[in-house]
C-alpha cells in the first residue's frame, strides 16, 4: 500500500503501479492506481482495520488481481470462481454466515424473474423481481443465463440492453440462499457453467446496461461488464464480498479491474465504501450518467 501526501514524482506514479493501492490527496491526473481521499493516511489505517478483519478474504483477492492481471478474460473469470469457491469452506465466511439472523424462506413468486421483449435486432433483458431488488438467486440467474444465449445463439441481435425492474437495478445475491451449498467443488461447478459472466463476457461489444439505484456485488459486476454502462443520478455501487469472507464471484474481478483497475477495485472491496453515479463516472465504471 502507498500514502501520498503531496505531488507525486514520476518515479513514484510508477511505483504506485506496482503497489496495490495507493492514496493520495485530490490531485488532477490522478492514475487508476492512485484512490483519492482527504486524508491518505486515516484512509490507509481504516483499509487495514478492515482488512484484519478477514484477512485471508483480503488476501486471497489481492493474490488474485495480481494473478489475473494480464490473462484473457475467459481464463481469468474461470481462477476466480476458484478461488471463490475455496472462500466458501474457509472459516471467515463461516463466521459471517453464523452471524446473520435466520432467515424465512422466500416466498416462490408467480411469473417470470427475467422479462425479454425484442424490437427488431434490439433485445432487451429485464431483472423482475422488484419485490427483492431484484436479488441475484438461483432462479433469476438462471432465467437470466437462458435470455442470454438467445443473444449468443441469434447473430441478428445487434444490441442488448439489460437493465432491472424498480429503485434498484441489482442489489446482488439473494442472501436467504447464501449457505446453501456445502461442497465448495460444486459451488464452482455450477457457477463456472451456469452463471452468466461468461456470456455477458462474450456479448460485452453488443451489450448496454442501465443501472439505477443501489447496486450491490453482483449487480455491480453484472452492470460493468457492458460495452456501455448508463447510470441514473441515484446510482450507488458497494462490493461487501471481502467483509462477508469472501470476494467478487460474479466475474467483477474481470469486469470491475478492466473499467477502473485493480488497485481501485480493492480499495473497494477492503473498504466496502459505497461510491455514488458522479464518482463512478469519473473512474469509468460507468460511461454516462443521465440527467
């Protein structure tokens, strides 16, 4: 980690580059491995009160950012459900899940979780479950990962737009089924075959994504893997991942990294800070925010 509280020579803007994150004052210019804060030094201590906190967590994705830096996109989202998956047996993650308050079994819901409506060669792809902020759960991914390939599988769609139903785009998994799976080898079986990073991935050139409200880890994932992202002025993006023992597992270590660096991506996740539309913009996790 790097504290800058002053101008940074050009030696040090490269060694901030090989550092995993460093924090500097508002500077113009600043690259994307620099985070900027009021206070690099207060920021730099709360980072490592957090990371203390599951430091294996926190390891294991710093490892991983490094790891995957340079390895094409397919290759990297397959080391992460890896190390995802390995997350899920280690005791941090276990503490977390005892501490959560039992949970009442979701109540099923009628219809469709994922809407799809074309216009010609415009598909768009709808999260619908407003009632649960449209909660990344088993179902709804695999709805999802089903609208996909009719994206993958027609050449004549020449764009897709996703985006999702009421005040939130995503507010990420479905927590009542967090804990659910015991074996960590199946968990990545099925994440690296069912989950949709992998056609999101493929569909990145043809693919707009809309994004309002809070969007929480996998929303934030999902979302940056568009060619281009739109944002409402109440968007926000929060990673808990790391705090819960665990980190990004819906691709975000490759599509996050790629928008706005791995150095910002961890301060994000060590940090769990919530960043709003105007400041996602600026780091180019989003392309354009309306309004």
């Amino acid at each position: 980690m790097g504290v800058a509280t002053r101008p940074l020579s050009p030696q040090a803007n490269m060694l901030a580059e090989v550092l995993d994150v460093t924090y500097v004052r508002k500077a113009e210019g600043a690259s994307r491995a620099m985070v900027e804060v009021p206070d690099p030094r207060g920021a730099l201590d709360r980072l490592a009160e957090q990371a203390t906190r599951t430091p294996v967590a926190a390891l294991t994705l710093t490892q991983l950012l490094r790891a995957t830096e340079d390895l094409v996109g397919q290759s990297a989202l397959m080391v992460e459900s890896f190390a995802y998956s390995m997350l899920l047996a280690g005791s941090e993650y276990k503490a977390w899940l005892g501490s959560q308050a039992r949970r009442r079994p979701s109540v099923p819901t009628d219809g469709p979780l994922v809407q799809v409506d074309r216009a010609g060669g415009r598909l768009e792809v709808m999260l619908n479950h407003a009632r649960r902020r449209n909660a990344y759960s088993a179902r709804l991914r695999d709805e999802l990962h089903d609208a996909l390939r009719v994206a993958l599988l027609d050449p004549s769609i020449e764009s897709l737009v996703l985006c999702g139903a009421g005040p939130s785009f995503s507010a990420g998994g479905d927590l009542d089924e967090f804990g659910t799976i015991h074996d960590p080898a199946v968990a990545h079986i099925i994440r690296s075959t069912a989950g949709v990073a992998t056609s999101l991935e493929t569909l990145r050139p043809r693919l707009e994504v809309r994004v309002q409200g809070p969007s929480v880890g996998a929303g934030v994932e999902m979302a940056a893997f568009g060619g281009r992202v739109v944002a409402r002025p109440d968007a926000t993006f929060r990673l808990p991942e790391v705090l819960m023992g665990l980190l990004p597992g819906a691709g975000g270590t490759v599509s996050i990294a790629r928008r706005i660096g791995r150095w910002r991506l961890l301060h994000l996740c060590l940090s769990g800070e919530q960043i709003d539309a105007r400041r996602a913009l600026d780091w180019g996790l989003v392309d354009e925010v309306e309004g």
